[in-house]
C-alpha cells in the first residue's frame, strides 16, 4: 500500500514540479502555517514534504542565518524546485533532502520544530509519521501540520469532480486526507504530544478569470490525468468547465474558500 501511495505521489509530483508555484492556495495555506509557528531566530526546522520549498523558504528568513531549514521531500523534481528557487535568491541557511516522511534520515532530537503543510494526507500511517517527526524534535519542541477541511472548496470541487466524471478521467486523490479537526487532534495526543491545539479557519481568494482558475486547476494533482485525454478532448473539458466556473464571478472575480485546518503540538520536556 505505502509503495503504491509513493509511486502515485513521485509519478504526479513530477510532472507537476515546473508549474506547481502557479497553486495559490497551498502558498495560502503555508504562509499562515509560518505564522502559527511562532519560529525563532536560530531555530533549527524541518519542513517535511516540502515540495518547492515556498513554507522551507519562508521560514529560513526568519529563522535567519544562525538557524537553519531543512526541506525533505519523496519526488527528486519538485526538491529541484526548491533548490533552483533558494539559489536564485541567495538563501545559505537552507538544505534539500529526498526521503519519505515516515522514515526520517536524522538522529533524534534534532530539531527545534517540525513543519508539513498540505503533506500529512498522503502518508498511509500517519500515526507513524507523528511519532518520527517527534523523535527527532528536541524536547519541548514544536510540530504543526495543515490539512483541508470538510467543506473546503465545495462547490468548485463538486464541478470539477462532474466534470472529470463526464470525461471518464481518474484523479489521483490523497488516501488519508483527515478533514475533521478531531482526527488531527486524536493523531497527536495518540502520538503523546502535549498542548495540543487544532484552528479551523476558512481563507477565500479570488481568480479574475476563468484563464486563471485553469492555470491553477490544470498545476494541480488532476495534471496527469488531463494528460490522458487527446488534446481535443482536453479542449472540451476546458471549455466545458469554465462556462460553468464563469458563471461563478462575483464582482471581486471567481471565488474560492480555503476550508484549512492548523494541528499544532509539543513534544514532552
Ligand atoms: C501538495 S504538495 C505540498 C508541498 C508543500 N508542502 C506546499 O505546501 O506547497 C505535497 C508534497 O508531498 C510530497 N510527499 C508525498 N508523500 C510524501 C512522503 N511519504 N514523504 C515525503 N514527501 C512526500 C510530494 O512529493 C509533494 O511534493
């Protein structure tokens, strides 16, 4: 099962790495995430699936030069990413690692606090994970993971899930996604964290057309399986889907509304 879930995530990940940055709403949801974490400078963080770096990048300007941020991720091409971004911007406080989140290449206690943003439903045992994330945190060290809420996206979602079934296409879709507060605060006390809170938040964005809802909608997981339709076909699908979207526009443009959950914990003194 986990080396079924890592061949989907490394094949989607992949063709999706050069174009990723084009997704607002995980940027959205890792810059609150940097918020939450209260990080310090000369902190010590590891930012666990950490795709193009952008939660990685954000955080090594806070916790500045005497800290450091690691980035850990399972597809090589999106750490390329990551890595191309920090050089192009001079960063020297960040690292890149390729390895999978419930098997971590660090002795224990060595980080200050651990980080994963919209990366935690991909894992098969999240249980697991927790507990190697928490022993390589330090004591009294901090965890904080994001995921997307019930009723994240509702009605943009349903049309494009009619959509998708109207095309015959199959998406690939994280296989523990934990959209109840309660499961993410059960993960953590489960995995003997202490102070243990969970925020509910809902964040809308707007696109101005519906151009800019497909180049969001096609930089995401359902890529690989537009990829799969003759090039016809997927023009249909496009036009198809944005007369529906369009009719969505409100004066502010086509909106979207982030459901996200913020699980944060500290590991025992
Ligand atoms: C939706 S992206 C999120 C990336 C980034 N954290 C962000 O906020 O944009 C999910 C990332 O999780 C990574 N991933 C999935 N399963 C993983 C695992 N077992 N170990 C490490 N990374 C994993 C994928 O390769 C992908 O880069």
């Amino acid at each position: 099962m986990a080396g079924d879930v890592q061949a989907q995530v490394k094949d989607t990940y992949r063709e999706l790495a050069s174009d990723y940055d084009n997704v607002r709403f995980v940027r959205i949801c890792a810059s609150r995430l940097v918020d939450l974490t209260q990080l310090q400078p000369g902190e010590s963080v590891l930012d666990v699936a950490t795709g193009t770096g952008h939660l990685a990048l954000a955080a090594a300007q806070v916790v500045g030069p005497t800290g450091k941020v690691t980035g850990l991720d399972l597809t090589k091409e999106m750490l390329e990413q990551a890595r191309r971004k920090a050089d192009a911007k001079g960063v020297t406080n960040a690292e890149w690692r390729e390895g999978d989140a419930e098997r971590l290449p660090f002795p224990d206690a060595t980080f200050d606090a651990v980080i994963c943003s919209s990366g935690i439903f991909f894992l098969p045992n999240q249980l697991a994970a927790l507990r190697e994330w928490g022993r390589v945190l330090k004591p009294g060290g901090r965890v904080i993971f994001s995921t997307f809420g019930k009723d994240n996206n509702q009605y943009l979602a349903e049309l494009a899930k009619q959509w998708q079934e109207r095309y015959g296409l199959t998406v690939f879709e994280a296989p523990t996604p934990l959209p109840d507060p309660n499961q993410c605060r059960r993960l953590l006390v489960d995995a003997d964290f202490t102070d243990v809170q969970v925020l509910s938040e809902r964040h809308d964005y707007y696109f101005s057309n519906g151009d800019e809802f497909w180049t969001e909608f096609s930089s995401t997981h359902v890529r690989s399986a537009l990829a799969k339709l003759s090039a016809e076909r997927r023009a249909q699908f496009r036009k198809d889907l944005l007369t529906d979207v369009e009719k969505l526009a409100r004066p502010q443009g086509i909106c979207r509304t982030l459901a996200l959950n913020f699980a944060l914990g500290r590991k025992r003194q």
